[in-house]
C-alpha cells in the first residue's frame, strides 16, 4: 500500500519499510531480494544489465558517500557497454519509472537523490 508517509514491502516474509515513493527508510534493509521484490511491484523484469547497474549505484555510493550523477553512470557504461548501451537512453530504457537516477537507486537501496522531489 501506497502513501505518502511511507508504506511496506514484503520481503522473505519480513515487511521492510519505505517512504512513499518506494525508497528505503533504513538502509541496512537492502537485499537482492528487495530488490526483485521492488521491480516485481514495478513490472521490471530483472536482467543481467539491470543487475550490473544496481551493483554500479552501490559502489559508487559506497566509495564516494553520494549517488551516482547520470553523468557519470553514462560514462561508466559507454566504457563497459560501448556508447549505444550506455547511453543516457538506453539507461532509461532500462528503468523506465524515473530512470537509473530514481528506480535504478530506489532497487539498489539508495536514498533519493539530493533535489528529487
């Protein structure tokens, strides 16, 4: 259920907490089965790449303490995909409810981003 306080997601049988918009309120919840519970509500079916840029967002976020400007997800990947994949079109191809900036931080646990709304 949906609000704008917060809401919960069911996950190995243990409801984990959000805001209203799907972002975790702890971020110790995190899981991989979060997130394929969070894109299984979206209707996101998982693939290789979707992993490859949820496991990307957490590094990032890890090693620089923010999340990752599209900016530079878009270089990262150019590099490892080359320029058709990695492009900003093809990330939100890849997540469509917000891009790799919202749904992509959204399943990899994140926090929303600084300015979103």
């Amino acid at each position: 259920m949906t609000n704008p306080l917060g809401r919960t997601i069911l996950v190995n049988g243990r409801e984990i907490e959000t805001d209203g918009e799907g972002y975790l309120k702890n971020l110790q919840d995190w899981s991989e089965d979060f997130a394929r519970a969070t894109a299984q509500e979206e209707h996101l079916d998982m693939t290789v790449e979707h992993w490859e840029v949820i496991r990307y967002l957490r590094h990032y976020y890890h090693e620089h303490r923010v999340q990752a400007q599209v900016r530079a997800m878009i270089q990262h990947f150019k590099q490892r995909w080359g320029p058709e994949r990695g492009s900003n079109r093809y990330l939100h191809e890849l997540f469509p409810v917000g891009g790799p900036q919202k749904q992509g931080n959204r399943l990899a646990g994140l926090l929303r981003t600084k300015g979103e709304h």
